[in-house]
C-alpha cells in the first residue's frame, strides 16, 4: 500500500476536538470548549426552510449561491455598514470555513507564506498546511488586550509572504479592531504588497466599541472579508457563510467551489435569507444575554482571584492558569478529570495562549456558572503545588 498522503499527516489535531472527544465519554461533563450558541435557530428562519422545502428548491444552486441571498447580503451590508457591495462580489458557501478555504486556495500557492495571528482560530493553520502554504504566526500584544501590533508583523514577513489574516471581534480573545488598527493593517499590506482576508464572523456579537469591516476601507483590492450565519443566528448546523472580494477574485473563488463541495445547501441559503430580513431582535437579545453572562463570569472569576481577558466581542474569555505551573493541555485534562468542565486548551490557539484556557460563554446560565465555580475551585487546589 502507499503511504497517507503526507500533507494530511503533517495538519495538527484540532485541540478543541480532542477535549470534545474525551468529555464526550463523562457523563454529566459540562461542555465550555465549543463556541456554539445554546439556543435553536429562530422560528421564521426555521418555517423559511420548511417553506422552501415544500416549494421544491432541493437542488443545486450556482456555484456562488441564490441570486436572491446575495442580493440580501448587499442589503444587509448596506443597511449595517453603509457599505456598497455588488452580488457579484459575494461568494456564498458552507459555512465560513469554506469561504476561507476556497478563497485561501484562490490567492497562494504551495511554499508562500501566510501571517497568521497568535492566538488564533486553529482552523487558519490547518487550511494553509492542507494547501501546501506555509503558516507564519505572528503575535498578537498580550500586554495590550491581545491587539495587532505592527512590530510583530514586520518581524515576520519575508519575500515568500503573500497573505495576512487578521480576525476581529477575534476568537479566542474576544479583541477587536480599532480604526488605527485597520489603517495599520492596509499600509502594512499595500507595503508589502499582501492579500489580506478578514475574518468577521462575530461582527454582531460586541459589547463595547462598535464593529468597522475591514473591506469597507480596502482602496487597492486586497481585502476579502468572510461573514457567516452560525454565531449571529445560531446556525452552526445550517453551514452558510460567505466571503465578499474583489470581483476577480469572487470568480475563482467560486469556480473552486465546484471540486469542493459544488454549493451551499439550497434549503439553508432560504433560511440564511431569512436570517437577514427578518427582525434583527435576537441577535440583539442574545449579545445582551451574553453581555450580562460575561459579567457575571468576571464577577466569580475576580473574586475567586482567578485571572482573565474580559472580551470586548464574541463569546468567549480566556483564562490565565500560568499559577499552576502546568501546560494548557495538562490543566484542561486535569479539570475534565477533576471537575467535569470540559474547556478549551490554549495551545490550540497559539503559544501566546499556552497557559490559558478558553471557554465559551454561549452556554446554558446554570450550568455555566457552576462551571465557573468549579473552575476556580480547581484553581484554588492546584495554586503553588
């Protein structure tokens, strides 16, 4: 037999699934390593995919996506960020991962480098090593809420670096991007003459600041930006996102849906439709759900003298156990074993993360707060041993 394909072998484990495989055997494991809202997709999201069912719309779509979501999108872009796009520009796919693979695999060929941030969703190393790209990480300013800093870029980038990647509001940090920080990223790149794909998939979920889409201020062509319809409308399982880019670059990136996975489901495109004309009320109840459960995990965590990052985005908040002594990878196992909370080790997000753990805060209040009390007990037992 010939051996598995290298290029395959050489894509490190996802460590999020690796804790979600373990806990998944411990009965009564609360489960904080997943960033999957608690709740179901909305109603009229879900009778407009019955509808579309029973209307027939079962087949394929265009490698792009409906004409009519992607009009919606422009609306909606319109509408939230007073940004003019054309449906041409929109690349529908399954999910925002593959708006980020499909459009990775349009800009770099085997052997150039991609700037990666640290810490970062593992998802970016794992697209570009599977493309035959190289991921360079740079580090993100732990000193200063995990910003971008322009020092570390241009410690990182070489002739053989043809895309940067940037995330805002960001997973596993909750940080996000401030308009100096944008004009930073576009002179950066325009310098070094880079692609940039921006990752704003928790564009809706901000508890301060407000939320600037990169792609807006983009003046030479060289930002894509991906959404995605999971975090803000609860629709994981649905798998719709999509990337907005340069039209040259929308029309590769769609044909390279073909071979992949031809197109998004149809059914889930009418109920992404949905999702954007319909009432924006849940996105706003759940991030003021979310708000009041960060708080409250600040409040237990601060009077535990448990240190965290309290997040400015997204739904998730990074905890410190570098008192333990111990790696990430150790103290999440340990806590799985010991306490039965299941959360996510840093060092699936990088090295600047290696002694934190994530959790997500998408999850039942109950049982997060007892999951919460049970982190800092573990703490607590394991401080100075």
């Amino acid at each position: 037999m010939h051996n598995i394909s290298q290029v395959g072998l050489n894509i490190p484990r996802h460590g999020v699934r690796e804790i979600m495989t373990v806990a998944s055997k411990i009965e009564g494991a609360i489960h904080l390593e997943i960033g999957e809202p608690n709740v179901t997709t909305p109603i009229h999201i879900r009778e407009a995919a019955k509808a579309a069912m029973d209307a027939g719309m079962t087949h394929y779509t265009a490698n792009a996506g409906f004409d009519s979501l992607r009009e919606q999108i422009c609306q909606h872009l319109l509408r939230t960020y007073q940004w003019q796009v054309d449906p041409e520009q929109i690349v529908v796919t399954p999910g925002a991962v593959t708006a980020l693979n499909a459009t990775m695999l349009a800009l770099v060929n085997r052997g150039e480098e991609v700037l990666i941030p640290d810490p970062s969703w593992p998802n970016y190393e794992q697209i570009a090593l599977g493309q035959g790209a190289v991921p360079i990480r740079y580090e993100l300013d732990r000193a200063n809420d995990f910003a971008l800093s322009l020092e570390a870029l241009e410690e990182k980038v070489t002739q053989k670096t043809k895309l940067l990647i940037i995330n805002s509001p960001s997973n596993p940090a909750g940080s996000i991007m401030t308009g100096q920080d944008i004009q930073n990223v576009l002179e950066f790149a325009r310098k070094h003459d880079l692609y940039v794909i921006s990752d704003e998939v928790y564009d809706g979920i901000l508890f301060e600041g407000e939320h600037l889409t990169v792609k807006k201020f983009d003046q030479d062509d060289r930002v894509i930006s991906i959404f995605g319809f999971s975090k803000n409308y609860a629709m994981t399982g649905w798998r719709v996102g999509y990337a907005v880019a340069p039209l040259p670059i929308a029309e590769v990136t769609a044909k390279l849906l073909e071979p992949m996975v031809s197109c998004a489901s149809s059914v889930s495109q009418k109920a992404a439709e949905a999702a954007l004309t319909g009432s924006d009320q849940f996105l706003a109840e759940m991030t003021e759900i979310y708000r009041e459960r960060k708080e409250r995990l600040l409040a237990i965590f601060r009077q535990a003298n448990v240190p965290v990052i309290p997040p400015k985005g997204a739904f998730y908040m990074l905890i410190d156990c570098t008192e333990l002594g111990l790696g990430a990878e150790e103290v999440a196992l340990k806590l799985l074993e010991e306490e039965q909370v299941a959360a996510a080790p840093g060092t699936t997000f990088g090295s600047t993360t290696e002694r934190m753990l994530r959790i997500s805060f998408a999850t039942e209040d109950g049982e997060l707060y007892e999951a919460a009390r049970r982190i800092a007990r573990f703490i607590e037992r394991h401080r100075g041993k």
